[in-house]
DNA sequence: TGCAATT
C-alpha cells in the first residue's frame, strides 16, 4: 500500500513563488519508510512529448551540458523539473550538486526568453531513468539552496506526464476530507499519481481537489463512477468529478501574460498602492470571477492565480492611492495600459505638462534607439521641484507620462512592453465597429483627461473583445471630455467590465462605468 | 463635468 506524505506543489510555472500553493498528497514508492521523504510516482513508459523549452536566445548566456558522444539518455528518462535555484547559479554551478546521482544528459537554466533573466530554474535529464528518480528522493523539498527561502524543487517536469487528459477536478468535497480520503474514494478506479486538496492560505480545505490517474481510461472511469454520485455532508450539491480542464490552464497562462504585461514582470515598478495594483486588483477580481464559474463555484487562490499575483496581492491597496502616495506611478501605468500605439486623438506630440524633478518609474528599456523617456522632460520645464507630490500630482504625472511615452512611438511600432509579451490580437485589430448590441455598451466617466482612444480599450481589454472604444473629444479645444463609450462584444463583458471597472479609483476620481443610456425605444436596430 | 460618431 502506498504510504502518504504531504508535501507542497506548486506551478513550475512561477518556481519563484513565495507562497506555498497547496499542500498535495504524494504515495511514496514501494519499500519506502515512514521516514523516507517524499517520492512522486513517476509514470513509466509514457512517450515523450516534442515540447521544445524555453531556450536562451544567445547561447553565450548559458553553457547547457549538452548531449555528447557516450552521453545517451535512456528510452524512459525522466526530465527533472528543478526549482528554487538561486539566480546566480549557472549549469555549471549546478552540475556538481546532481552529478552525484549519476550521469547528466543535459541540463539547463531557464532563461527569459526575451531578457535572458535566470528563471530560478533548469530542467535536467539523467542519462538513466535511475539517477532521476534517487535525485528527487535526495533533493526534492530536502535542501534549501544558498539565498532561498523554499526548499529545492526536484520532480518531474510537466512536460514528462501530460498529466491534463488524466488529471481530475473534483468539487463539492466536505472540507473535513483530507488527501487521503479523496485517495480512498479514487482508489478503486486507478492508479493514483498525485492527489491534493486545494486550500487556502489557512491550511482549510477549499472543498475541491486534484486527482491524477496514471491514464486517462482510469480517469475516465472515476468519472463515470463519482461524478454526482453522491453529496458529502455540507456540500451543497452532489459530488463533481471531471477533467481538470485545460482551458482553465489556458486562462490562467493568458492571465499570467497578460498581467505580465501589467508590470509584475518588472518588480522594481511593480509597486504597491498604485493605480497598477488597484487596476490589478480588478483585474483579478474579472479572472475570479471567470474560474469560479468553470469551477462551478470553487475557487482556490492558488489555481486562480499565478504565484506572483497571489504575492502581489499580499501588498495591493483595495481602493487605490492613498493621500500621498510618493509612488511614482507612470510607468505602472503604461505597462498597466499595455500601451502599444499612441491614443487615435494625439497625432502631434502633446503638450508637455510640468513634470517634478526626479520622476521615475518609467520603463527604461529604449528599443527603437529612442532616447530614455526622461529625457524627454528635461527641456527647461517648469517643475514642482521640492514639493513632495500628491496623490494628484503623482496621477497627473502618470497619465502626462503617458501621453508623452506615446508620443514618442510612431503608431504601429512597438513599445518596450508591447515588444517583450504577445499582444492580444484585439489591440491590432483596427476600430471598425461603433456600437454593440444593447447591453453591451458602456459609457464611462471621469477618464483622466489624457486618457485617448487606446487607453480605453486596453483598460477594458480584459474583459472581453471591445469593438469600439472612443474618448468623447472637445472638438474646439480638441480635449478630452472625460467621458467615453466601450463596446463589447457580449453583454456578459460589458457586466464583468462593469463589476470590475465601475468605482476603479484612479487619483481624486472614480470610474463611472455604466451600461450607455438606450438611444430610445424606436432604435432602427 | 454627465451619454457620441463631420447628424
């Protein structure tokens, strides 16, 4: 019988996580002790997918210990996933650590694709099967590297099991049930490789649960069996058993991008009290509110949000900038907005507005050989100099930062953000479309006043495909009135938009997000 | 400040 031993998991995704994410049941391997750690089982046989991984672009950066002559791997390596590897850490800093479990077919450091940034993390392949299986029982949450706070991550890399065609959902679990009684009650289906309720922060159970069978047809079959089989005390409806939907995962990493875009991926800007978290914030709350629903009601933190969200959210400020906020927020604001072309109403380089000395927090990559926005301010401009800024000012500078920063770049062109993650494909696509259907235009209040076309469309991007998005513009003065109309799609986006944005502080003001008035009754459509 | 679109 296997034995159980609680150990955590988390996404190999962000091995940089802080946070514990769950704990997770994991079956020791036949003739372990109670004392051995932890083994996660690891299939046999199963094929090896063509999955190419993130590779540095220069190969200078990292000296992966490549495939050699006499250096085969077996048919059934395993390809380790290792995590919580100190930064400066390179293969060769590494090699020696897992040398001592046999011989390495290849490892690597995972590299940003675009920055060349160490991941924290490498895949490493044993040239046998053997040495993978005794370095995660060695290494796996055994050691702490020097400079981490987590343990060592040793286990299979994703990649080694396709675990989403076997690997359930289940829902409508008692809180009371542990990872062993979830195993009890999937036992007599399969296989189990992996079983782990889903809790929240406090170590309570959230109700629900991952199982993974060692095949599909054993998944299959725990789903024919207990799929609304039976209600367990205190829940509130029958037992759910289906496929953890890959979907859901797609979302997740679409999130994961997405507020990439917004900034976490640059932590020095990434600050708290900012108009980038509060917008975070909302974002997140939009994303909530979409795994809820594919979860049918459960939702755990830690499979709704990508670590480093969760990380951020520790620090957010729920209704935005305090007073005084020093926090300088324009480049938050540009990441936030994912700007990538100047707002339809600005063709000419706007009017420069006064700047306080010493801003930052603008993005200092320069691709396109432009000279560092900062620069851009430096001209004689009057400036508010010594005084500290207010909540105001710090705003004022944003959306001035903004409009400056998109001024900058020929409409078309690529910003530093816009350059390092894919764009949805909504911002390429041209404005067409005015209006949706009714229900799902919005009207919006108390934009800033540098706020264009663009920046309206990223700011609801999140919540749907807008069709339109339009600044209502002075014609006189050629300003913005403040006030603007989205369109979606569906009216479920213009809703979600609504739940999220309507009351979104940004500086002195709130976001009025609305529903547009209807034309009248006798619409010609 | 308050519901468009060279109407």
């Amino acid at each position: 019988m296997a034995r159980f031993t609680q150990t955590e998991t988390r996404r190999q995704q962000q091995p940089q996580q802080p946070h514990p994410a769950h704990t997770s049941l994991v079956f020791t391997g036949p003739g372990a002790t109670p004392s051995q750690q932890p083994l996660l089982l690891i299939p046999h046989q199963h094929q090896y997918s063509q999955i190419t991984f993130p590779k540095p672009m220069n190969g200078s950066e990292s000296i992966s210990i490549h495939p050699e002559s006499g250096n085969m791997k077996d048919q059934d390596a395993i390809k380790l996933f290792i995590g919580q590897i100190p930064r400066n850490l390179e293969e060769k800093d590494l090699k020696p650590l897992f040398e001592q479990f046999g011989k390495i077919h290849e490892l690597t450091v995972l590299k940003d694709r675009y920055t060349g940034m160490h991941k924290g993390c490498a895949f490493l392949t044993y040239c046998a099967r053997e040495s993978a299986i005794k370095a995660q029982n060695a290494l796996h949450e055994q050691k702490t590297l020097p400079g981490m706070t987590r343990p060592i991550q040793v286990k299979p890399a994703d990649s080694e099991s396709r675990g989403e065609d076997r690997k359930l959902f289940v829902g409508m679990l008692n809180k009371q049930q542990t990872e062993e009684d979830v195993y009890r009650l999937f036992e007599p289906y399969g296989v189990i490789e992996e079983c782990t309720v889903l809790r929240g922060p406090d170590g309570n159970s959230k109700g629900c649960a991952f199982v993974k069978f060692s095949t599909h047809a054993e998944a299959q079959s725990a789903i024919s069996a207990l799929h609304g089989s039976q209600t367990m005390p205190g829940a509130s409806s029958s037992l759910v058993v289906k496929f953890a939907d890959t979907d859901k995962e797609r979302t997740i990493r679409r999130m994961q991008q997405m507020v990439g875009q917004f900034g976490i991926f640059n932590p020095a800007i990434a600050l708290p009290f900012s108009t980038y978290s509060t917008y975070a914030h909302a974002l997140m709350q939009q994303q909530a509110a979409i795994m809820a629903a594919s979860h049918g009601g459960y939702l755990t933190p830690s499979m709704a949000f990508p670590t480093t969200q969760l990380h951020q959210m520790g620090a957010l400020s729920i209704n935005g900038l305090p007073p005084n906020s020093m926090t300088p927020v324009s480049g938050e604001f540009h990441q936030a907005l994912g700007l990538s072309s100047p707002p339809a109403n600005i063709t000419t380089p706007s009017i420069v507005t006064p700047i306080v000395n010493g801003f930052t927090g603008i993005p200092h990559h320069q691709p396109n050989g432009h000279p560092a926005v900062e620069t851009m301010y430096s001209n004689g401009l009057p400036s508010y100099s010594t005084q500290s800024p207010t909540a105001a000012d710090t705003l004022q500078q944003a959306f001035t930062g903004v409009q400056q920063y998109t001024a900058i770049y020929p409409a078309g062109t690529l910003t530093p953000i816009g350059q390092t993650l894919p764009q949805p494909s909504q911002v390429i696509q041209q404005q067409q479309q005015r209006e949706g259907p009714e229900g799902c235009n919005l009207f919006i209040y108390h934009l800033p006043q540098e706020f264009g076309d663009n920046e309206l469309m990223q700011m609801f991007l999140p919540f749907g495909s807008v069709i339109s998005s339009k600044v209502f513009m002075d014609r006189a003065t050629n300003q913005s009135k403040c006030f603007g109309f989205v369109s979606f799609d569906n009216p479920a986006s213009a809703q979600a938009a609504i739940q999220a944005m309507n009351g979104f502080q940004i500086g002195m003001k709130r976001l009025k997000v609305q529903l547009k008035r209807p034309k009248d009754a006798s619409r010609p459509y």
